[in-house]
C-alpha cells in the first residue's frame, strides 16, 4: 500500500513495457473460460465505468512471462503464477477525496488453476492492508473471496485490499489514501469497486462485452 506504493510499482512496470492496452455472482452460461489478452484488458475498469474516479493510468494488460510473474507473484519460485497466461492492471484516483484504487487481474489457463493459486496468493497480498488490518465481508463476489481494512500507511493512513476469484481468474482491488481522512476509504467502497470487477470478468468470461460500472 502506501508504504511501499507496490500498487504504483506494478501498474508502472505494465506501463515502461510499451503495452497498451459461497455465494456467487450469477454465472450466466456456467463456462469459466480462459481470457484473451484483450478479454483482460477490457475486463479492467475504465474511465466510463468509474464515476467519481479519474484514471491514473489505462487499463493494461500483458502477456505472462518471468518478468511480471516476478511484478505478480513476488514469492519464492513466484508461487501462484503457475499456468498463468496474461497479468493485468488500471489505476483511479478519487475525484472529491485523497483515495487512490488500484485494479489487478492475474488470467489463468483454468479454474483449477486460479483455485490453487488463490490462498497461496492471498497470503501475500492480504498483507498489503498492513499489520493490524482486520477481515470484512464483501458479500457474494466470485467462488472465493477475502477482505481486509487497515492503516497502511506511514502516519495511519487507511487502506483496503480485497481478492476474488471468478472463473478462470483472480482480482485484486486496493484502495489507499494520501491522508488520514477515514472518510476517504471505506468498506463500502471497497466492496462496490470488487464487485464491478467481478461482474466485468465474469461477463467478459461469459463471452460478452464487460459493461459493469458504478
């Protein structure tokens, strides 16, 4: 989070590149099927389906190789980047607060192998919402999900991490805040920006146009 802008890393890494760009949510045809590289760049939010929200840098997607499984899955052996095909990333900032959000799409060759690559993954990035950050529901999103709210920041600032698995892929969606307002970042919040990127990779899985938005 704030303390190491890891999030900022990530999407700036994409960007130096040069590539452009349970309950569960319904499942509409029931076949999780492996992304494109343009089925994950469009999954990602853009600026049309974030109101409230300025992007910080477009939605980008690329192709999986050692470099970004070393950006995606920075643990011994990059664990939980096996079989992965494509990575993903877009980055916010709110329009009427200090709150930054960051998106992060990891595609996958199967639903087996985003379902093994999930706790494995979830114990790295779970950590991002700091020492004493505490769990919170984020309703029905996806086959699995997980939530943390915490204080991040280097003077407290508050924060959020949230990861989801849907079909063949799994998401992330962080949230931080450049100043101590609580206000800034909430639960709510973070459960509404989870749950448009849920519903858009589970729509882009279902073979249609990822349309879901604030």
């Amino acid at each position: 989070m704030r303390n190491d802008r890891w999030f900022v890393a990530i999407a700036a890494a994409l960007l130096l590149a040069g590539c452009g760009g349970g309950a569960e949510i319904d499942t509409g045809n029931g076949k999780a099927v492996a992304l494109t590289k343009e089925q994950v760049r469009k999954t990602l939010p853009d600026g049309g389906a974030m109101t409230g929200w300025k992007a910080s840098t477009r939605p980008t997607a690329i192709e999986m190789n050692q470099l970004y499984r070393s950006v995606a899955c920075p643990i011994k052996d990059n664990a939980g980047c096996e079989n992965s095909r494509f990575f993903g990333a877009a980055t916010f900032r709110r329009e009427d607060s200090a709150a930054n959000a960051t998106f992060l799409i990891i595609a996958y060759d199967s639903e087996q192998a985003a379902r093994e690559a999930y706790d494995v993954l979830w114990s790295y990035y779970g950590k991002r919402a700091g020492q004493r950050a505490e769990p919170f529901s984020i309703g029905p999103i996806g086959e699995k999900r997980d939530a943390r709210f915490g204080s991040p920041g280097f003077h407290g600032e508050p924060g959020t991490v949230t990861q989801a698995r849907v079909g063949t892929t799994l998401l992330w969606t962080v949230v931080d805040s450049t100043d101590k307002d609580k206000k800034a970042v909430t639960k709510d919040g973070a459960r509404d920006l989870a749950m448009v990127l849920a519903k858009r990779a589970r729509q882009a899985q279902n073979g249609d146009a990822p349309s879901a938005a604030l």
